[in-house]
C-alpha cells in the first residue's frame, strides 16, 4: 500500500492497491481517498465500495444492557455472562485469523459450539470435498490456463463482482499478462443458469460466451445430465430440461477437447442439496476429464473470510466449523452445531461480525453478546455489544482468498479507535483468567 | 541463576562427546560452560541413570500448511480415534494422529524429545498459511523448505536463457519473501509438465512447453543455492516417486549433481527395482552404495509404518498417479498458482501386503546399509511413510536387531523372500541416534546454536532414562528442556512455550523486484507486495531467526 502524503492528516490522502477481504476474491488494487476518519472509496466493486465507505464520525461505545461503557466493563460483562453458561453458540465469526483464534480461545476456555454466517454453501460443497475429494484450482492457474470455464447457477458477478476480470483477463500483450498458455489467448465460457448481467458481458467481451439458460432450481440437474453426458451416459428423459439437451450434448466434445477446462459454482446461492449436487456433478466431471486431459473445480464462496475459520478451525481442532469445544473435547456434528439448530438448544449466543453490519440471529434462550461492526442494527439490543473495526479499513489481520490457498494481509487505512476483534476477544479472556 | 545437569551419561556428538559423564550448565536459556564449580544459587537437576540429548531435530515432517490442513480434512476418521487429552498438561486443542492439529503436533513431538520440526513442501503462495499454522505449534521451532522446480517464473527465465545470476535472484528474492529457510524442488518440472497434461517425466525427459529436463531445473537451482550460501543443499523429492525401477533413476540423480552438493529425501520411496514375479524389489543395496561413495550426497529415508495414515504430496503428477489405491477411497487434488500442486492421498500401510512390507524393508535396509550416520536423517516423511509419533518404535527397530527380526517375521512372506533385512547385524548405538536425529539435522540445516550441548548452544535438553527397551525409553523423557525450560517431565507436556521460525534472507538485485512486481500484476494477479511475507508477520511480531548464509 502506498500513500501520497502521510503529513497531511486532515487533507484526502489517497490510498492504492488496498487488499478486499469482503467477498472472498481477494483484490488486491483497490484505491481509496482517506481524510480523518473518513473513507470514500475510488476504485472498488460496488460491495466492497459500500463496505469500505466511512463517514468522519466517532466511533459508539460498547454498551452493557444498552448503557455505554469502556471496553474493560464490557468484557468484564461478557465474561460473567460466558461463566454462566453451559450451552454457547458462537456465530458470524467474521473476522480476520487472529481475531478468530482469540474468539476461539474464548470457546476452548467456557466451551461453546461454532458456526459461520457464511457456512451453508462450505457444507454443501464438503459433501463432496470432504467425503470424496475433488480436484481443485487456484486463481492464477484459472487465469493463465483455463481455455473453457463453466459456470453453473446465476450470474456469478452478482456476489463476486470483479470475478471474471479476475479469473478471466483478456491478454494485454505483454509477454507477462495472462492468459500465458491459452492458444490464441481467447477462452470460452459456458454459463448453464441464469442470464448475465451487462457489467459480466462487458467483462467477458473479450472471450467466446454461451450461455444455457436454466431456471435456478434446475441448475442441479443441468450439471448432472452434462456429467452423464461426459460419462457416456445415456440421459433418461428430462422434460425439465427441454430445449437445453442440446445444448449440453454440444459441450461434451468441447470439454473433452479443452487442455484445462474448469468449473465454478457458487454454493452460497443454491439450495443446499442443489449445491451439494452440483459440487458433486463437478468433481464427478473433473474426474471423467482428467483420465485424458486436464480439468479442476474452482468453488466461488469465501465471504467475510469464512475459508480462513475454515482453515483455523481445522489446523486448531483437527474438524472443520459446525464443531463444539470445551471441557478437554471436541466433537463435529455439522447438523446440530449449525447456527439455527444450535441456537435452539444454546443458553447464550456471541456473535462476531467485524466486515459488515451483520445482525446475530433472533435469539431469546439466554444473554446476546455482540463483537459487531458499529453499525449493526440489532433487534434487540444484545447484553453486550462491542464495537469492532474492521480488518483492513481499522487494523491489519490475515484473511482467506477463496481458492483456499492465498492468504492475504490486510492493512489499516485509518488510526484505529475501536478494538480489532482479537483485542475484544482479549479482553474477554483477559476477565475469565481474572476471575478463574 | 543457572541450572546445572549432573550425573548424566552426555551424547553430543557434534562436539566429540560420546557416553561421557559431564555436566550441562544452562543459564538465560542457553548452555554456557561447566568448567565453574556449581555455584549456591544453581539449580540442580539429577540426570543419575539417564542419557542427556540435545533437543530432537526432523527435519522432513509435513505438519504444516494447505496440504495438511487437506489432510485433516480427509482424515475426519482418524482425528476421531485420536481424541484429547493428550497425556500431560492439557491444552485441549486437538488431536489426531495422521494429521494432528497444530498443538497436537507440538505437543506430541515434545513428549518424544523433539524440539525442531521443519516443514518441507512450503508452497510459495501459501507460504503465509504454513507460517500462522508453525506459529500455533508450541514447544517447537519450526522452519519451512520452499517449494521450486515447476513455477512457471523459474522455468520461464531458464528456458529462455536468462542466467545463473537472474535464476539466484529469483531464489533469493523468493526465500526471503516467503520466509523459508531451504529450496526443496518437489519431481522437477514434473508438477508442471502435468498441469500441461503430462504424465510422466524421467531425468533426461524433456518436459512440455518450456523444453526443460529435470536434469536442467536440478543443476540450475543447486547452483542458485551453492552461490547463495543457503546452508542446506537443494533438498530434492526426485522423479518417478513411488515409481517400480526408479531406482536407475535415483541413481542416475546422483551422478547429476555436477559436484554439487544434494539432499535425497524419503529415498526409500525412489529406491525400486522390477526384479521378481512381482516386477518390485529392493534397490536399498545399489543405492546405500551410491550414497556410501558420494560424500556430497545426504539422505532421509521415510521409512514406512504399518497403520493407517495419509500422504501429502506436492508431487501431483505422482499422486494422481496413486489415487486409485487410496484407503479410504476419497483424494485431494490441486494446482496451485503457478507455483506447484498437491495431492492428499489417504493410505493404509499394511504388513500383509507385499509391496508394503516390502517398502518396510527397503527403509530399515537403507538405515542400516549407509554407513555413514551424518548423512543420514531420521524420518517417515511424516505423515506419508507414517505419523511421526512412530519415531521411537523406528528407533528400536534401528538399535534391536532381534526385535527387528521379531518384526521381519510377522510381514508378507514373499516379501521376506525379497529383502537382506535379515543378513544385516547393524544395530544404530546411541551415538547415531544422537547424530541421525539431532547432530546431522541440526549441521545441514546450518543451526549452529542448535543440535549439541556446547557452550552457546540453545538450552534444549533431553534426558532419557537409560532402559534396554529403546522404543519405551525415547517415547517418554524423563525431562525435556526447551530454551532452558521444563516442558515435559515424565513424557507429559507440562508447559507450553513458543517456539522460533528459522528464515534465510540471501540478497537480491532490486531489479529482480520490478521483474516481479510486473509478473504478479499481470501473470498471477496478486500485487508482488501483498505475495512478501513482512518479519513482523512471523510469530505475531516476533520475526524469523536468521540463519547465515555464506556465498
């Protein structure tokens, strides 16, 4: 990151190459003007624009039972209310790694269960991944390699926005501008689902686009009949995909003449059996592929750094989120630890959202504590709340590139007044070893 | 305030010390020397009936990163097996066996003695996840080996003839960004000769698109180390892993090396013949000899353990290869950002088997056929030849012939038939234990104040109760000291210290920073300075351990 004139405080410093750790795709080339406290965004996807933007105000202060207080009473609250309880549920965990290692500290020391916002489309996808494997892809390889990419479910650019420039760039030219090992340097790109938007056909004008149109809730079924295809499988009848037949039986000899065709969906929108379908019709086409050519899955996901609980909760506790911790265990049932079946059971909900305005769930079982972005807009006002900066517009912090393999540092573009959510979460550990 | 290690029988074979009565002097977290006569204010520690070991080194162990983090993911089954608690002070955070959680790791290896762990397969791109996980691992120092060999960067500038001098850039450039602190080169060229849909690449081949032979990428890249003075040679997992007959290729690796120094790792999976009904013998006997007559040459073996475990491999070529005998059946596939790959691929070793009893036997004679215990490390390539927690029944198996025998005989009878296990009466003493895990490690990897007892020496001490059952006697220490402290007493973990991370940051041109910045902007998509690994991202701020370089 570079700044023009760090002296001037009250003047526009403008501010480039900022890291995104909002959507998953991991940007790096933002560029935002910083005055004060303030933050407007210059160059940015329109998600990560409305995220990053801060008006010059002061920040709230963490409140106890709706009453204003210092960090310390807050914690020490937050922790009285963590000593109670015999059944907690973590939820949100968006925060960068160092924040979610502390929050899961607080978790190993009272014992509580833990889930992502973002987790629905992960679990889908582990359906396959974890129980059979698959054959991934990471963002370079995509870019310099993929010669077909095919896009199951809606317009993927409506939750990733910058996705095809990213994945997808045309050539500039130079010797070192990808695409580096695409003949002819111009893709293909086979969209079965939903109809793109104008900001997609003008990222991908420079490449070759099909697109298969098919409702969302037969996008699972699509993916199926085209691994059928590829298998050498006969397709029974399927009045549901009438008029796109066709259209699949036309990409079989394409894919299986392509050197490294990839298939991307995103999870996160697709009902969870759909999801876990698809992820499965994917690998299962990889597999087909990739006795005679190269092939890869590349799963679109990754909001508000969920691969990198992802990735902490396994290295930390050998299973994935959707696990309980606490009392020398743990133990991974992803059915009943998921936030909305753990919340019926839990005496006390925490909730962390540290990138955007995310509310906790409806929760009356028991004390709401909230390590919340300051604008959240609960409710019902939680027993506590602490407001947390934001990774990489209020603190530094590592955050999870979707691929799962690239994690990227995230830096501060402002002096950070409110506490990261490892400095919260500290403080809260910081009560319980007191009082232990 | 000092502590003072007395009565022991001392094994410090770096500094000459074998068997001899001494004491160990520590003070401020390092040995200082036991000329002084024991002041009042000294600690004493009774070491009366034990062996006194520096603190264990592997360094070949997968604990660290994607691929592991993969492994876990697989291996649901086994972390299941394994659960807390642990033995000892319970820090509650994981367990597993196979691919155990970090402080599992940590935890683990401190109860055997070890106090060094290094990870060799850091893929460039997801070097910042490998250095959050290392520093997660209590009780260990920890290093990373950078993976080389098939980045289309590296392959780019030899193809077209840029020179040695750009190539030693790049590596230099890329060790300190990454944080690493060796070049390991994971079947040169081949990772990248298969994103290119090859399926196999021997020494001589020419792989696709850059025109390149194995051969080619070896020599550039130990060259590129030699002249930077990294200490430890190009550590190499070579062609044909796993491969029946490639022991013709290993052999010819070693007579690749132009002079140069080369660490050969896991050997025993790259040490196959076709002899036999069965197209698969042991080619321990030509390769312990290459190795006895080329003093430039180190080994670890990778000795296989029969159970259950799961191989992690940045040799996708060669895992893909081997998915079809997963066990369970489900595998892990992956390019990876122009850097390498991996492969997750879960095994279950069995004596019953011929192939694996066989490879069982072809590790323990590799041991046992190379003279020489300085060029030889102690490993399983945990966890792809088995968990690192075997370490101690492998330590038997070297120094008990007759318990080795006992062993010979439960394994695949064929298999028997087709390996000299039994001929060879070596048994390892305790000296080449010392050297094999902690002298030798700790010499190549150019750790100076680490792997011996001597003056100046890290205070990470290990005292064994002396007991004719080695396997019992090296899985629970009486004492192991990190840095001067208690950590395990009895073989339970009693504390929990942060460990270091060992980094080499040789020079480079600060042109090589501009060809970069504009290799990341345009081929991979990631700025070049949000790739650079900063020191304070090391340890939450503490940095790396630089370990000389010396061109």
């Amino acid at each position: 990151m570079t700044s023009d004139d760090e002296s001037r405080d009250d003047a526009d410093r403008i501010v480039t190459d900022v890291v995104c750790g909002f959507c998953g795709l991991g940007c790096d080339d933002l560029e935002v003007a910083v005055s004060g406290r303030a933050i407007r965004p210059i160059k940015a996807c329109a998600e990560a624009a409305r995220l990053l933007a801060r008006p010059d105000q002061p920040p709230p202060a963490p409140r106890v039972g709706g009453q204003e207080t210092t960090l310390a009473e807050a914690a020490a609250a937050a922790g009285r209310h963590l000593r109670g309880s015999r059944a907690a549920a973590f939820s949100g965990l968006g925060a960068d790694l160092d924040g979610l290692r502390r929050v899961f500290d607080i978790a190993m020391t009272c014992g509580a269960s833990f889930d992502h916002e973002a987790s629905g489309g992960l679990f889908a996808n582990l359906e396959r991944l974890g129980r059979r494997g698959w054959i991934a892809t990471t963002v370079a390889e995509v870019r310099n390699r993929c010669d077909l990419l095919v896009v199951f479910g809606p317009d993927p650019t409506l939750s990733f926005g910058h996705v095809f420039e990213r994945l997808l760039p045309s050539a500039a030219g130079d010797a070192d501008a990808a695409p580096l090992f695409v003949a002819g340097r111009r893709r293909r790109v086979v969209i079965i689902g939903g109809a793109l938007s104008e900001a997609a056909r003008r990222a991908l004008a420079g490449q070759e686009v099909v697109e298969i149109p098919v409702p969302t809730d037969q996008v699972a079924l699509a993916a199926q009949a085209l691994t059928a295809l590829l298998a050498g499988r006969a397709v029974a009848d399927l009045p549901e995909l009438d008029g796109i037949a066709p259209a699949l039986v036309a990409l079989v000899e394409p894919l299986k003449a392509a050197a490294y065709s990839v298939f991307v969906w995103n999870a996160g929108v697709l009902s969870t059996r759909d999801a876990a379908t698809v992820a499965e019709a994917a690998a299962g086409a990889v597999d087909v592929l990739s006795v005679t050519t190269r092939a890869a899955v590349f799963p679109l996901g990754g909001r508000d750094n969920i691969t990198g609980a992802h990735q902490a909760a396994l290295w930390r506790f050998g299973y994935p989120l959707r696990t309980s911790v606490g009392g020398g265990t743990a133990r991974h049932a992803p059915d009943r630890y998921a936030t909305a079946t753990a919340l019926k059971d839990a005496d006390l909900l925490l909730h962390v959202s540290a990138f955007r305005p995310g509310a906790p769930a409806d929760f009356e079982r028991g004390p709401v504590i909230a390590l919340a972005h300051p604008d959240t807009v609960f409710t019902r006002e939680p027993d506590v709340f602490i407001p947390v900066g934001t990774p990489g517009v209020d603190h530094f912090g590592h955050v999870f590139r979707m691929d799962s393999v690239v994690c990227l540092p995230l830096a501060p573009l402002r002096n950070a007044e409110l506490p990261s959510v490892a400095a919260a979460a500290e403080a809260i550990l910081d009560s319980l070893r007191r009082a232990a | 305030m000092t502590t003072r290690i007395t009565g022991g029988r001392v094994f410090d074979p770096a500094n000459g010390v074998v068997d001899a009565p001494r004491d160990i002097v520590i003070s401020d977290g390092r040995i200082i020397a036991a000329d002084g006569p024991s002041g009042a204010n000294d600690e004493i520690i009774d070491a009366s009936g034990c062996v006194v070991l520096a603190g264990g080194i592997d360094l070949h162990t997968h604990i660290a990163g994607g691929k592991v983090n993969l492994g876990r993911l697989l291996m649901n089954d086994d972390r299941a097996r394994f659960p807390e608690p642990f033995g000892g002070m319970m820090c509650g955070c994981g367990g597993g066996r196979a691919a155990p959680t970090t402080h599992a790791t940590g935890c683990r290896y401190s109860q055997m003695g070890y106090t060094a762990a290094f990870e060799p397969a850091v893929v460039g791109a997801n070097a910042r996840h490998a250095h959050l996980e290392m520093g997660d691992i209590p009780n260990l120092d920890t290093g990373g080996f950078l993976v080389l060999g098939n980045d289309d960067f590296l392959l780019r500038m030899i193809a077209e003839g840029d020179g040695q001098q750009a190539v030693n850039d790049y590596v230099a450039w890329m060790l300190k960004a990454t944080q690493c602190c060796a070049i390991k080169i994971v079947n040169p060229g081949g990772i990248n000769a298969f994103k290119f849909n090859g399926r196999a690449l021997d020494l001589d081949e020419t792989g696709p698109h850059y025109g390149l032979t194995p051969r080619r990428i070896l020599n550039t890249l130990q060259r590129a180390v030699t002249e930077l003075g990294v200490p430890h040679p190009i550590h190499l997992h070579g062609c044909n892993l796993g491969v029946p007959g490639n022991v013709k290729t290993t052999l010819a690796t070693i007579g690749a090396t132009e002079g140069f120094p080369l660490h050969l790792t896991h050997i025993q999976f790259h040490s196959y013949g076709t002899e036999g009904d069965r197209r698969f013998s042991s080619g321990a006997v030509e390769i312990a000899e290459a190795v006895n007559a080329n003093p430039h040459i180190s080994i670890d073996v990778g000795q296989i353990m029969f159970g259950q475990t799961v191989t992690a491999s940045a040799d996708l070529m060669s895992q893909y290869r081997n998915h079809g005998i997963a066990d369970p059946k489900k595998w892990i596939g992956m390019d990876i950002e122009m850097d390498a790959a991996c492969g997750v691929v879960p095994f279950n070793y069995r004596d019953t088997s011929f192939v694996n009893a066989l490879q069982w036997a072809i590790g323990l004679e590799l041991f046992l056929l190379v003279e020489d215990p300085w060029r030889v490390y102690l490993t399983t390539d945990h966890p792809n030849g088995g968990p690192f927690t075997s370490y101690p029944h492998l330590i038997r198996l070297l120094m008990d012939k007759p318990f080795r025998d006992a062993h010979l005989e439960r394994i695949h009878k064929a298999a028997r038939a087709h390996t000299r296990l039994a001929e060879i009466s070596r048994e390892y003493t305790l000296e080449e234990i010392a050297v094999v895990t902690r002298a030798a490690p700790a010499r190549t990897l150019g750790l100076k104040d680490r792997g011996h007892l001597g003056p100046g020496a890290r205070a990470d001490v290990v005292l064994y109760v002396e007991q004719p059952d080695r396997e019992a006697m090296f899985a629970a220490p009486r004492l192991v000291l990190k840095d001067g402290d208690i950590v395990v007493r009895d073989g339970e973990v009693v504390a929990l210290k942060k460990g270091r991370t060992f980094a080499v940051h040789p020079p480079s041109d600060p042109l090589m920073d501009k060809r970069l910045e504009r290799w990341f902007d345009e081929a991979v998509g990631l700025k070049s300075s949000h790739f650079q690994i900063a020191d304070g991202e090391i340890r939450d701020g503490e940095g790396p351990e630089l370990v000389e370089t010396q061109p």
